[in-house]
C-alpha cells in the first residue's frame, strides 16, 4: 500500500519547485529489509505500466529518479537522516514498529524531523501501520483524531479484510483461536490490552541521578558492591553488558553500566570487565544461562566466580518493578540504559501471568544488567541466601536475622570480609 501511494503522490499530485530544485517523495519503512521489500514495489508498479515507464529518468539502490525533478526514495526508519531535504510527501509504513538505538520514541522523533522538510511544499504526511502498544505516534492520532471532523486530519481504521476482502477467513479464525489478543491487533486494527510498558517515563526520570558522574568510583570501607552481567558472544546485534552497584541506606545505586556491541572477542571483554570488578573489590558476577559453561570458565580463568541467575530475566524485571515504584533506585544518566528501561513490555497472557521483554526488534542488555544487580542488592530486603551479608539499617532490626547473629557479630563479620577482599585484591 505504502508503495502504491509514494507512486501516486510523485505521478499524479501538482507540485510547486523552483527552477532547478528537487522535489521528493519518501517512503519510511521501520528496517532496511521492510525498505528494500517496498522499493521493489516502487519499482515494479513503475516498470509493469508502459505509460508510467516512460516517467523514469534513472533507478538507483534506493531511489528512482523521476522526469520534472521528482525523486522517490524509500530508507530505514531514522530521524537524523531524513531532515534538509524538499519533501513534496512523506509515508511512514509500520510506523508503530519503528526502532532506533538512541531513542524510546523513533516515531515521533521522525515525524518532528519530517515536518519541516514538508512545510515549503505543504506535502502531504501519512502514517501506514498495524496498530501496537497503546503508546506513540500511531496511538495519539487516533485518540485525538479518530471520529473527529478535522480540516488537517484524517485517521481511517479498519479491518484487514474490509481494505483487502480476498484474504482468507481460515487463516484470520486460526491467528484468532491461537493468540485472540494478537489477531485482533493483526487483522482487526485494534490496539492490545494486554501490552504495556513496565515503566512510565515518569517513574524512570525520578530514579535518574542528574548530578553524579556516568560512573562512580568504587567506595572504600565496608562498602560491598554487587554485579551482573548480560554476555554476549560478540556476534550480532547483542551487547555483552555489565552493571555494578551498591546499597547506600534505604537507595540501591548503580555505580556503572557499560556495553560491548559489534564484532568482539569475548573473552578479552570479560578479560576487562573482570579487572573492573577487581577495582570495586567485587569478585563474583551473577548472569544468565547463556551458552553454558563458556561464560562461567571465562569469568573463573580471570579470578571472578560466576553464578548462575536464579531466576529469569523476566522475573527478574517484575520483581525489581517495586524497588522503582518506591523511589529506591538511583541510575546514571545513561541514554542507552535509559531508553531500554522505558521500552520493556509486560505482557499479561490468557492464563493471567506476566512476562517482560524487549519489544520487537528491540534490545534490553543494559536493563537487563541493572535490574539484575538491583534485584542482586534487595535480595530478601536485607539478607542475601546466597552470599549471606546482612545490611543493618541504623537502629532497626534486619529481616531474616540468621540465630545468634548481633549487631556485633555483623561488624566483626564486615571486617573480616573488608580483610579477605583487600588481600585477595594483592593476589590476584
């Protein structure tokens, strides 16, 4: 469809160009494959008709070249690339869908960016999409538009089948009998109930720690840090992760989060990141099950022990989910941690359960990290099982006391761990 209308609005539509300028019609897709897939659209609506044929001037990776000055291109999703050009029109396809690394809301960052490149002409903006999560661009035309009688305006919604009636009913019975949440999204044009973000903006701004650096030092005196890492095997699109953090009073703080993407060798990243801990007198790390027992060697032959996270990722989220609704949490102002946290999904199933991820095409090993140490640090809010440290509280009694254990016997043990630590230090 989007295709169709970029070769409509280049052909068809009265333009107004100065003598030598060039006007385009651009066709936003949420990747470079989904852009690919409608500039071969593009091309073929061009090709198959004679009449139209004869407008071509000249056809590149991306773009066709048009007689009268007029270009249609199609190009990934981003908002940095498609400002200072002279847009006769813009077409967002999915663009509930779009995904950037350096932003929570690529689809209002790229409307924002279009509309001045759309403001000289008057050209026309159209989003295309299958509606989502009930956030963003897509979902505040229609609730502020949908229904209304607008002179700039216009949102039509409908069923698949109502724009396209050859589609076969089985297929849309069966996606409706698998997942009903989902076909009504897919084929019904309704947004879903049972997704939403695990964090609002506003909780995850009260948690952000403006005035301290990236990362904090490590902290002398019996001060123990904690971290977890999210590996990668330096291929694709993942990053191999590490956060590390530590209790100060009733706040659990995040001292530092750093990621590896790219192309890397594995265990020269843990190689490093296992120097790091050794500077925060941290020599265990916590992460997931990822490829075995390859993560666990890698860590025990650079001196740090590695334990397997007792829980998933996706309980891990919901269990620190408190922990940020009471203000306790203290981050860096990290852009990429930060846009993660605002993209987690909680889906509620059929059966009731939640589960938290990433959304589609999306990325959490930062958060995943930070939330590991977090849950890592509140941990029976006071007393750890698996590394058995008590954090006393002024004059308040800890929870889960072990028997015969005193506020003397919590120092003594401090000392004697603070002593371990800073000789295990000189030796390794």
């Amino acid at each position: 469809m989007a295709a169709a209308i970029g070769v409509y609005l280049a052909l068809f539509v009265p333009r107004n160009l100065a003598p030598g300028e060039v006007g385009e019609v651009t066709i936003v897709a949420a990747t470079r494959e989904q852009a690919s897939v409608v500039f071969k659209y593009v091309v073929g609506f061009l090709q198959m008709s004679p009449v139209l044929q004869q407008e071509i001037e000249g056809v590149t990776a991306h773009e066709v070249r048009l007689r009268g000055n007029v270009v249609l291109s199609t190009r990934a999703g981003n908002y940095r690339t498609v400002r200072g050009r002279t847009l006769l029109a813009a077409i967002i396809d999915e663009v509930a869908f779009l995904r950037d690394e350096t932003s929570s809301m690529p689809d209002i960052e790229t409307y924002r960016a279009l509309l001045p490149a759309l403001a000289t002409t008057g050209g026309m903006l159209i989003g295309i999409s299958t509606p989502y999560r009930r956030i963003g661009l897509l979902h505040q035309k229609h609730r502020d538009y949908f229904g209304v009688d607008d002179p700039d305006v216009l949102v039509v919604a409908g069923a698949s089948q109502q724009f396209n009636p050859t589609l076969d009913s089985s297929v849309i019975e069966r996606a409706r009998a698998s997942d009903p949440e989902a076909a009504r999204a897919e084929w019904d044009a309704e947004f879903r109930s049972d997704i939403a973000a695990l964090l609002d903006d506003q909780t995850i701004e009260a948690a952000i720690d403006y005035g301290r650096p990236l990362e904090l030092p490590p902290l002398g005196g019996y001060t123990f840090h904690r971290a977890f890492c999210d590996a990668s095997g330096g291929v694709g699109a993942d990053s191999y992760t590490l956060a590390v953090g530590h209790k100060e009073g009733a706040h659990f703080v995040i001292d530092l989060v750093r990621g590896t993407g790219g192309k890397f060798d594995p265990d020269i990243v843990t190689q490093e990141y296992a120097a790091l801990l050794r500077e925060y007198r941290a020599f265990q790390v916590t992460g997931d099950s990822y490829a075995g027992q390859w993560v666990a060697g890698a860590w025990r032959k650079a001196g740090i022990g590695y334990f397997k996270s007792e829980l998933p990722k996706s309980q891990i989220y919901l269990e620190c989910l408190p922990l940020f609704a009471r203000g306790l949490v203290r981050l860096p102002n990290h852009p990429r941690l930060l846009r993660e946290l605002r993209l987690l999904e909680r889906h509620t199933h059929r059966s009731g359960r939640d589960t938290v991820d990433h959304g589609r095409n999306g990325h959490d090993d930062h958060a995943n990290a930070v939330c590991g140490v977090l849950r890592k640090m509140s941990n029976h809010l006071g007393y750890d099982l698996f590394n058995g440290c008590v954090d006393w509280d002024d004059k308040r009694e800890p929870i889960n006391l072990p028997l015969g254990y005193t506020r003397e016997t919590y120092e003594a043990e401090l000392a004697r761990r603070a002593r371990i630590y800073a000789d295990w230090g000189k030796t390794t």
